[in-house]
C-alpha cells in the first residue's frame, strides 16, 4: 500500500514538473497544495531518485550544502 502510494505521487511529481518545467521542489509544494498535506508529511512518500533530484537542486540553489569528496585519510 505505501508503496503504491510512494510510486503514484513520485510519478505526479515527475509529471508535474514536465508540464509545468517547474523545479521539483515546486512541484511538490504545489500538489501538497493540491492535496491539502504538509509538505512534512509528504517525505515519506517520496522515491529515492526522487529524492536524489531534489537534493541536487537544493545543492545548486546553495539550500543544502554540497558534499565533499574527501578521501578517507
């Protein structure tokens, strides 16, 4: 069930965005909107590619920080 749910709302988000050629963190606050959720309860609904975009654009708007590639020394 949660699955079925996590896929349904990645794949919306991914939709959204290309219809609307929105950042994904846009998208997601717009159909938490939609949905009348917060957008705190949402993560848990989220895929893991999905996720990985979403930190990448954080990253490239400075909102999260970049990981460094350090090697373990």
């Amino acid at each position: 069930m949660i699955l079925d749910l996590k896929n349904k709302f990645s794949r919306n988000v991914e939709l959204y965005v290309e219809k609307w050629k929105v950042p994904y963190i846009d998208a997601i606050l717009a159909l938490c909107e939609e949905y009348k959720v917060e957008p705190e309860a949402i993560a848990k609904f989220l895929s893991k590619p999905l996720m990985e975009k979403i930190k990448s654009e954080g990253q490239n708007l400075n909102l999260v920080r970049k990981e460094k590639n350090k090697l373990p020394f």
